[in-house]
C-alpha cells in the first residue's frame, strides 16, 4: 500500500481515515486478485503527542480495507511512526541548568505521502470477485 497523504502527529487526529493505493498487483497463481492503483482506507489508530523532557510523537496507524470490483476486503496490518526524542538535548541541559530541562521536546512523527505500508487480507476472500482476470502471458 501506498499512503495518498502526509500524514503528522501534530495535525492527524484519532479515527481519521486516510486514502492508499495498492502498490502493485496481487495474485494468487495466475489470478489477478487485487490489482495495481485499486484504493484502499486506512485509520490513524491513535496519537502521542510530542511533548516535555524530550517525548517524540507517535502515530499508530491501522489498514481497514481495499476496494476491489465494488466490494470491500478488510485488510489487517499496522504500523508505528515515531519522531526523533530529545533525550539527549533534556540530559545535557539538565545536567547545565537543572529543572529547565523539561521544556525541550522530542519532533512529531511524520509520514510522507508515498510512503510504502505492508498490508494482508484478514479473510478468506472466494476467487469469484468481479474484476479478477486469469494473468495474461508475456
């Protein structure tokens, strides 16, 4: 899968949904079951936010479906985006200056638009779908 938008802990929200892209043609023998470009729906699952001493965001995002021949096959998979801790700027700091540590903070999780996301079908789905074609010979 392919996520169609960037997608910020700072800025994404718990239960927003996101559009994807099948990245490329998914067969089973010479059945083409799912095929390149076909849309798909992902959840942003849920948030941390940057925050004090250091935290990085954190976005948890789960797969939902794809869409194939106008009907839907849920999908399983996940991921986790984090950004980059500050715990080595809190540590120096507060070993410098003491309780001023903690208004430094790590960066928000951030994926890009692109980016690539493992997905699997979370049913058995019944070869008979709309749309599946045998693969054809080079």
């Amino acid at each position: 899968m392919v996520t169609g938008v960037e997608l910020r802990s700072m800025t994404a929200h718990q239960g927003e949904t996101f559009p994807l892209t099948v990245a490329e043609d998914v067969r089973v023998g010479p059945y083409l079951v799912i095929p390149k470009g076909s849309p798909a729906l992902g959840q942003v699952a849920r948030i941390g936010e940057k925050g004090m001493f250091g935290r990085s965001g954190k976005l948890d995002l789960a797969l939902l479906y794809v869409e194939v021949g106008g009907k839907r096959i849920r999908l399983t998979g996940q991921t986790r985006k984090k950004g980059t801790p500050g715990t080595g700027p809190v540590l120096v700091t507060a070993i410098l200056v003491g309780g001023w540590s903690g208004f430094i903070s790590g960066t928000s999780a951030v994926l890009p638009a692109g980016s690539l996301l493992t997905a699997y079908v979370l049913n058995d789905v019944p070869l008979g779908l709309p749309g599946m074609s045998p693969a054809s010979t080079p």
